[in-house]
C-alpha cells in the first residue's frame, strides 16, 4: 500500500551530509569542513572550504599524493557517494583548501621528539 505524498531534503540536511562526506574524502574532522550549495544547470553545485590536517614536516608521511591528487579523489567520492545517499545529481565542485594545521601528535610522537632532543644536546 502506497501513500500519496513527498518527500523533501532541506537545505541544511543536504549541506550537512556533503560536508560529513567531504571530511571523510579528506579524512578531517566534519567541523574543517564548510559547504555551499547552489543551482549548477539543474545539478547541484557544491563550493567547499576544507581546513587540512598535516602531518608534521620532519615526520613520515602517510600519504604519496598532493592535495591536488587529494582534492581530486575527494571531488570524485562526493560526486558518487553524494549521489548515492541524496539521490540528487552533482554538477560543479569547486573545492578550497582554505588552512592547514598541524596533526595532533600522539603521545609516542612526542616522546620520540622528545628523546631525539635531548640525543642531539649531548652530541654538542
């Protein structure tokens, strides 16, 4: 048995949901995520400020890619993965790496810096 009736998404739902896919693509927390939505031809469009994590300069890196590659790959999952929980096309994706701050360091990345300073005072 099927009711009459629609369905409607707000605003504030589909913005919120673009960016929570957007802070995963970028692996970020949802809050250095901001998106805007507009008419894109009948699509969606979507302008994102993302405030990166980096990891620390010194230390290893994680990833191989550039934030180029990066905002690429995430461009792409928000496209599909955007298409898939709201059911709505996306057009135009301009994304804005607006900041960067450093990664909270663990405790045993601190440690270790820690160790390795008080190495290099005794070898002077």
């Amino acid at each position: 048995m099927s009711r009459a009736g629609h369905t409607r998404i707000t605003q504030h739902a589909l913005r919120k949901t673009l960016e929570a896919v957007t802070a995963q693509a970028f692996r970020v927390r949802a809050g250095n995520v901001a998106a805007e939505l507009d008419d894109d031809a009948g699509r969606l469009g979507v302008s994102l400020a993302v405030k990166l994590s980096l990891p620390p300069l010194l230390g290893p890196r994680k990833t191989t890619g550039t934030v180029f590659q990066q905002a690429q790959a995430a461009r792409t999952q928000l496209v599909s993965r955007g298409l898939e929980l709201t059911g709505l096309e996306i057009g135009r994706v301009d994304i804005r790496l607006a900041g960067a701050k450093e990664q909270p360091r663990t405790k045993q990345q601190s440690t270790k810096q820690s160790t390795e300073r008080v190495d290099e005072r005794r070898v002077l």
